[in-house]
C-alpha cells in the first residue's frame, strides 16, 4: 500500500508534467503572435492542436483520478484549508471538468480557434464580418457542445463557459453585481457628459517617438516590480502577458506613435499580470497552488496598476517630469493637470481597450449581454454586427461606424474565449477592494507613490495574493484580504472620488 | 488484414506526429538563443528535457516497429529507389537507432546540454574553461555512453556519433577525403603567406551602422531567395537557421559595428540553410522525403551561397553599388578591387566562424583530431585547452591567447553535437562540386549572378537537391547531381583560382 505521502507526491509530478505540456503550448502562442512569419499559420495551428490533445490526455490520464480518489479519504483532506487540500480539491474540479471533454472536441476547438485567430485578424483588418462569420459559427457550435458536456447545474449554459474563467462564478451572481453598478455608472457618466468639460485630450495625440516610448514604458514596468530578468517586453498586436512558469513571462504591448495611452497604461496593465506571475510560489509551478485564483483576480492585479496607481495623481508625481523630459517636444511645457486630466478623460468610445476607467465597464456589459443569447442560441452569429450596433448605441448614444470599431474588434471571440469578457469588469471590482485594503494597511500609499516607492504595494499584493495561488476561490480571497465580500462599493466610490475633482461634479 | 496501403499511411502518420512534437522543440530552441531571459533557463531545461523523452517515445513505439516490419517485404519495397521504400528505409535506419537508446539517456542528454550551453556561454564569455569542463565531462561521458549502445560495425566508437549528423559516414573515409584536401591546403596558404600581399581588410572594420547591415543582409538574403512571407532573421549569440516546418524557418545572425563579414556573409550562409529548407517538399513533412539528405548536404548548401555565391566577383559587381550607396561613409570611394580583395583575405586567424574559405577546413580538422581521441576515451577533457593550443600552434603558426578564441569558441559539445564538426568541410566539398555542376548546366552562371538573377541557380538546386529530402543517401545523391564520386579536387580547384588570381600565386 503507498502512504498519502506517496501517493500526493505523485499527483503532483502527474500535474507539473501537464502544466510544462501547456507551459510549452504557451511558448509556441506566444511566438504565435510576437513574430511567426505569416507562412507558418498553418502549421503551427497543426503542433498547437497535437500539444492540446496530449495535453487533455495527461489531464485526463485515469491514474489522476484514482489518486484523486484514494486521496479524497486521507489525512490530507481533514484541514480543509491546507495547501495539500487546496491542491486535491482544484486538481479534482479541473479532473473532473477536463475528463467530461471528449479528445477529439478538444484537438478540434484548438485547430479551430487557432486558424480563427487568423481569419479574424484577416476580418479585422477588412472590417468586413462576413470573414470571421463562419468561424464565429463553428466556434459557437463548439463551445455550445462543451457547455452541454461538462454541463451545468444551475440550468444555464453560459454558466459552465464562465466557470472556466471564474470558478464557481455564474451569469445570475455577476448580474448581482454588474446591475448596482451599472446603476450607479450610467448617471456618473452623464453627469461628465453634462458638465460641458471636456480634457484636453490633444495632449496625447501630439508626437511621441516610439522608441522613447519603448523606454519609458519598460523603466515604468521595472520600477513597479515587473522583472526583466525574468520576463520580457515584445509587440503583439493584441496585447497579453504569458507566463511561461517559473522565471519566464512574457509582455507584448503596441505603439502609436500619435498615442501616448495606448502602448504606455498597456505596458503597466500587462505588468500587473506580470507582476502577478512572477509572484506565484515557484516551487509550486504546475499545481493549483502555483496557479492563479481566478481570471478576475489576475485582472484585478492589472487594473490596479493600470488605473488605482498609473492613472493616479501620485504616481505622475514622480514620473511627470522623466515623461517631460523624454518626450520634450510634446510634453515640455505641458501643465501637469492638464496631462493628468487628460489621461483621465472619460467619454463614450468605440474601443474597449481605449476606453476610460468609467465607460470600459459598460463595453464590458455590453458583450456579457450578447454572449448569453449567442451560447443559449437565441441569438445567431449572422446577426451579431446588428445586435452589438444596436446594443452599443443604446449604451453610449453612439454607433459604430464598421465592424472592425464593433464587434470585431476583439480577439477573445476567436480564441474561444466566451464567458471570458466579465472577468474584467470583476476584475476592476477586486482592483477597486483591494486598493482600498492596502491603503487602509500601508498608511499614506499615495506618498508612498509619489516618492517612486513601489515595493510595498508590490510586497502586500506579494503576500496577501499572489503567494497563494489557487489555495482560495477569488471571493473568498477577496473577503480575507479586504475584509469585505466583493461588491461594486469601492469601485464606484473611486470613480467618482476621481472625476467629481476632474470634472467639478 | 490492413492493406500495405493502409500500413504505409499508418506509418507516415506516426512519423508525421514524432517530427511535430520535434518542430516544437525547435520552436523552444529557437526562443532560447534569441528571446529568452536569463531567468527562464531552468524551466527551458525542463519543457526541452520532457520533449525530448516524449519524442523519444513517440520514436521508438513498438508499433513502428510492427509496421516496418510488414511494409519490410511488401510492394513498396520493391522498387528499392522509389519515394516509398525510401521512407521505409530511413524510417528504418532512425527506428532502429531510436530503439537502441534508453528514455534515461535521451532525457539526461537533453537537461545536460541545456544546461551545458548554459554554462558554456557563461564560461566562454569569463574565457575560463574550468567553468565548462564539468559539464563537458558529462557530455562526454553521456555520448560516450550513446557510441556505445548504438553500436559501431567498425570498431571505432566515434563513427556511431558521426553517423547520427553524416548517415553512412565513417572517420576512415572522412579522413580519406580530408587528408587529401589537407595536403593541398598547406602548400597553397603557404604560397599565399609567401606572396607577402595583404589584403586591405581594414577597409571591413570601418563604420557599418547596424540598422543599415540588418537591411542590406535582409536584401540580399530575400534576393537570393530566401523567403521572407515563410520565414524570419533575428539575432542570437551562435548564428543558426532552424526549420519549424512547412512555411516558417528562421534564421538568426548577430551583428558588429566594425566588421561588416560576420553578419553579412552569416546571414547569407544561414539563408542558404534556410532556402534547402523551404525546398524541401512541403506536403512530405514529418517522413524523411521531406527532411534534409545529411548534414554536409544541409552545409553545402550554405556553402554555396555564402562562398561560392556570395564572395564572388560576380555577386559583387551586382551588389556593390548598393552597398557603397548604404554604407556610403565607409565603402563611397573604395575600389571594387579592394573591397573584392578583403572580402577574400587569407591569413591564419583563432575564430573558426570568421576564418576565410581556405583557413577554414584546418579548423575542421583540428577538431576531428580532438574529438576522435575525446571519444575513445585517450583524450581528457581536462587536457582539451593544452591539446588544443598546441595543434593549432601546429597547424597555423600561432597560439590562441586564451581559451575564448581557442577550445571554447564553439557551440557545438554544449549541445552534444560531438561528430558533427566534419560536415562543415564535407559541406565545402559538396558546395564545391555542386556549383561546378550547376555552372556547367546553366551556361553562363557568373552572368546570371552578376546580372542580379539568382532564380535560375535557386531552383537548379531545388530540382536537384532539396526537393528529394532523403531520397538519396548524400554520397549518391552528390553522384547522381554531379556525375562524379565527391571528392576533394573542385573544391581545390575554385580555391587555387581564386587565390592565384588575388595573390599572383
């Protein structure tokens, strides 16, 4: 007979083997979309379909789940909150979630979502829908099928596609939380509206020398935390970050040479999850407790950064005058509150990713309300331009001139990634929470900030989150740091704190 | 009963999946000597470690054997020179060298040069050996190990290494070839020393800007043929083309303010490795027909382009008007005359990869002479530096001043590539014969060249060798192109022209 010891020893050599598989899948993505020549699509759609399939068969490997039944009854279960637990219980769901997808339908989202990443960057590009249209259909089709088959208790489909990004989350829970928020965001936003202010938003628009940006951007990443020894910086043009395991993530960002915001918050919000990354425990890498909490909790860690420090007075208190100085041209005589107005402009907008930290939620609403019908059936992909036009004038009293400033402009659709979209305005919730936690517990950390002084904000959010990897669900990760079950409060609290002083509301 | 048909496709499928998962690895290698940070090394090591034993695996399943051995007496067989029966007998020939080693040594093997390289470029770059023996011992002793479980008909352990990179090849033919060629090489270098004429090569060491190197090398490798829609140059330590597979191949070079030769000849040496890759026919991935004949073909090939090519006064008299235009500080008012001459300078010099044509086969075989011993065992890797200093004293009158441009300059033993030296003078001679064929068969082929039309030579070559990936053992292959066994005397015929020319000899 093995003792516990023996056999939990060997559940985790049996889950790092699957995650250095998928470390090696991330590589092959990321290389994808930095710099593949154009020529090796097709190919690289073949090895990344073959590592997904191997990848399912070592996750679904029969042995996992008898030691996931001889360990269920063990010593290791009896503290529920011990690492070991929390890795026998994460290893369960993701066995039990995983064993439940048949090979062939998971070699063929792979194959799919790879070659309809290309199709959509082709659509994209022509702003022309009818190019990603057939394989929105085939992707829909396919995430249907994997609703219907890892199933869902709750009676709603899209459920069992959002517990893969959030686990344990459901539509009903985040519609909970987007409701009062929305509530509360809408007559913010027309009270700016209404305020006939408007920033001077031109300021962003002059001549910003990509290569000065490059710098500035990286020095920025470094001095919060992100660590280029173990990380890099390259251009994609849909940015992520990757964290390749232990000593390796990589950040892709992209450069408008007439738009500061763009590549500049883009570096910081990738960093965020970067920072994340690097500082989940290394020795734990390819077990739950290696892993992040949640997609809400990773994008937490980039709002924050992003918006609670870098879109902050504080924080351009130390990096105005490098910014100055860098770019001389367009900032010189600049005044600071003009440029901090201005990166904090808030105004309806056509792109998510260029939207303000008020109206950004309501783009995201706006694709939680599309994707509900289109996994429940009820809406077909053949109608989405029209629907998401519709859905987009009625949010922001404006219409997308095309598609590609519509519903092709983003590339989540294509890589499978329904349900993936409210893990973001979650995030900005989680960001807002624990924001408020690590000022209450670092006293004056906007001083802190102003002096250029990263490290304890980078060192709470070390140790309150990242440390723990998948040890907590996100909620209740959330309630311990915070002290608070996560709610829309300090989300909303911030964002009108920030613009009732901009724009004198 | 399966039909012989179905067998066969049974066979290339299970080939096909092998050479996948290598294409992934390659990616992996690629990432590591160009993008990687330093921090990522380990984990590379394990991604590169685990690959390496699944392909291995995946390379020597029983049922490969079942199926070789059905197909061994079927139709397809028959005909021992058509496509078919080639795949069998190189799948063959790798099945049953795959079988013969252990999953433990192809693992060990893979984590040891990771690391080995690792330790190599840190020991080269402090030019202190005893940070690299360690690791050489271990490379040793594991291709040691390798030498013997493959085996060797001839009595001599090095020629089961040697056999992995030249299929067929043994030292004792190797050294045939060479000692003729040596015996012609020593009196012309002679000759050219004693002509007291020396080449202007201060005229390369003069200002080249970086940028301006990157788009001239990117020009000229894209006008030769090398194509750019299926592939990409970037920079890396060690230059090296690698081939993920049908449509993407990569090259690497890497770059020197004050030497113009290294990137641009680099690039065209890797561009002709990278245009055999993209000749190889695309839908025979995965099976030997689609794989490169051998090494020294692979080398010829650069070879070619790069020496043949690309040093030649006809390549020039197309190319340097615009490398004055480009370089206009530097070349704007030098001589074609003096230019030609210093591109094609003769004198011993320590680094192996900037030696001249002529120089270059005695630094192969300096290291066919260590590494023979090295393997037998009758050679330490303690006693390497020594042993090395002082054969190259022997062979060029001068003694490396330190270890960094003497025993570890090279890549090579980091990574167990131990036997694989002497394909690079197999490829000169291989390049040599080629050309002579190739100008034979296309009329006036300095004409074409200096015309700036390259396609004719391109796919000569496409049609003649890469297009038969494996069909022909290289010796054959070589044979059939030409018409004549290989042998050293074109490639002593092309250097004695040259040099008589430039030195008056």
């Amino acid at each position: 007979m093995a003792s516990a010891a023996e056999l939990y020893s060997e559940l985790t050599q049996k889950l790092t083997t699957t995650a250095t598989l998928a470390s090696v899948s991330a590589v092959l993505g990321w290389d994808e979309q930095t710099y593949m020549p154009h020529g090796g699509a097709e190919h690289r759609a073949n090895q990344l379909g073959m590592l997904a399939g191997m990848i399912h068969e070592h996750a679904t490997t029969p042995r996992v789940g008898e030691l996931l039944d001889e360990l269920s009854g063990s010593e290791y279960t009896k503290s529920p909150d011990s690492p070991e637990a929390a890795n026998i219980r994460e290893a369960q769901r993701d066995y039990t979630r995983a064993t439940k997808l048949p090979r062939r339908l998971v070699e063929e989202l792979s194959r799919v979502t790879t070659l309809g990443q290309h199709a959509w960057i082709d659509a994209r590009k022509a702003s022309d829908f009818s190019k990603f249209q057939p394989w929105l259909e085939k992707i829909v089709k396919l995430k249907r099928e994997e609703a219907e088959t890892v199933g869902y208790g709750s009676g709603v489909p899209y459920d069992a596609l959002l517990d893969e990004f959030e686990p344990g989350s459901t539509a009903a829970e985040i519609t909970s939380l987007f409701t009062p928020l929305r509530d509360a965001l809408v007559p913010l936003i027309a009270k700016i509206r209404e305020s006939g202010k408007v920033a001077p938003v031109e300021i962003l628009e002059r001549s910003f020398p990509i290569d000065a940006q490059r710098s500035f951007s990286k020095y920025a990443s470094q001095k919060i935390g992100f660590s280029y020894e173990e990380g890099r910086l390259d251009e994609a043009a849909h940015p992520f970050c990757s964290g390749f395991g232990p000593g390796d993530c990589r950040l892709t960002t992209r450069y408008n040479f007439h738009h500061f915001p763009g590549a500049f918050f883009g570096t910081l919000h990738e960093s965020g999850h970067g920072i994340y990354e690097q500082g989940l425990p290394k020795g734990a890498f390819g077990t739950p407790l290696g892993s992040a909490a949640s997609l809400g909790i990773h994008e937490s860690q980039s709002r924050l950064w992003e918006n609670f420090v870098g879109r902050g007075r504080a924080f351009w208190n130390h990096f105005y005058p490098t910014a100055q100085a860098m770019f001389a041209e367009s900032l010189g005589t600049t005044r600071f509150d003009d440029f901090y107005w201005a990166i904090n402009d808030v105004r309806p907008s056509f792109i998510r990713v260029e939207a303000d930290e008020a109206t950004y939620n309501l783009h995201i609403m706006l694709r939680f309300e599309l994707e509900q019908p289109l996994v429940a059936g009820t809406l077909q992909p053949a109608d989405v331009p029209g629907v998401w036009n519709e859905t987009f004038t009625r949010y922001f009293g404006i219409t997308p001139p095309n598609d590609a400033q519509g519903c092709l402009q983003d590339i989540h659709w294509s890589f499978g990634g329904i349900g993936y979209f409210p893990t973001y305005t979650l995030g900005n919730m989680f960001a807002a929470q624990f924001y408020e936690a690590a000022a209450r517990d670092l006293g004056d950390l906007p001083g802190l900030i102003a002096k250029g002084e990263f490290a304890p904000l980078k060192n709470w959010l070390n140790e309150k989150i990242h440390t723990h990897g998948k040890r907590y669900r996100a909620q209740r990760l959330a309630e311990m740091v915070t002290g608070h079950k996560l709610s829309h409060e300090p989300l909303v609290k911030h964002l009108q704190g920030k613009y009732s002083e901009l724009y004198g509301i």
